[in-house]
C-alpha cells in the first residue's frame, strides 16, 4: 500500500473557527501545483480520506480535478489537527485493508501528519509539512518506509 500523506493548503485565518478557516488564492495555486506533479507519478487514488475540517475538503476538491474518481473516499474525524496518531494510523490502515485500496491519499494537518509519520516508520522523528506537502509512505505487511517528501516549493 502507499499513504501519500498531503497538508492542507495555505488557508487564511479571518474566520469563526479554526475548522471553517478556507484556503487562500496561493493554497489553491499550491494545492494545483503538488496534484499536478502527484498526478504524473500516479495515475489513480484507490481510497481518499480527509480531514472534516473545510480547508482539508477545498484541498481534495482541487486533487480530485486531477485524477479519476477513487473507488471511496471518506471524511474521517480522526483526522483533525489534535487527534490522536496512533489512532489516525490504525483507522486509515484499517481503511486501507477494507476496501483492498493500493493507492491511499490522507488530506489532513500539522501536528497529526508528521506524528503518523513517526508512527508508520519506526525511529523516524515527526517531519514538518508545508502547506500543501506530500510525504509517500511505502507500507508493506508490517513494514513501512518513508520513499519521498515534496512541496510546492522542491516540484517543478
């Protein structure tokens, strides 16, 4: 299975809650320049999982203009800013194992994403994500490696 794990988009602060703050022009531009890039590697996402929060779902919507439709996709409240990791971890690999999904795309935020990381890849301290980010996790049976960690600003 591989996990691309992807930040959000840049997402401005002028709003009610820290769940409804929405992405900014430059997370948009970000958010299209890393699905361009992804989309090249990949030709298709078996199982998208995303955060509730709304600048993780404006993040999927600019993503999925750039590849089919995934057999599922789902909005997993496990995936919020403060949840916990290793429950994150077990609830997208389970999600995983259910739908037999080879390709897996998790949209969701700092700190949870590096600590998932953390928790995947054994001895590997938390990398940070910039807006936008993408970390490939390879995961096989029991074992997982990190295989690459872009952003907007390493991809052309």
């Amino acid at each position: 299975m591989q996990l691309f794990l992807m930040r959000h988009g840049d997402a401005g602060y002028n709003a009610h809650s820290d769940r409804e703050r929405v992405l900014t022009d430059t997370g948009r531009h970000q958010t299209e320049l890393m699905s361009n890039w992804l989309a090249r590697r990949v030709t298709d996402i078996d199982l998208v999982l995303v955060s509730p929060y709304l600048r993780a779902q404006q993040t999927w919507q600019e993503v999925s203009k750039h590849f089919p439709e995934p057999r599922h996709w789902q909005v997993l409240d496990d995936l919020t800013p403060s949840a916990d990791p290793q429950r994150a971890v077990e609830t997208v690999l389970a999600y995983g194992e259910l739908y037999k999904a080879d390709n897996v795309l998790v949209i969701a935020h700092m700190p949870l994403l590096g600590y998932m990381v953390s928790e995947l890849v054994p001895g590997i301290e938390p990398p940070l994500f910039a807006t936008s980010g993408i970390t490939l996790i390879d995961k096989h049976g029991e074992r997982a490696s990190l295989s690459w960690q872009n952003t907007p600003h390493t991809v052309s």
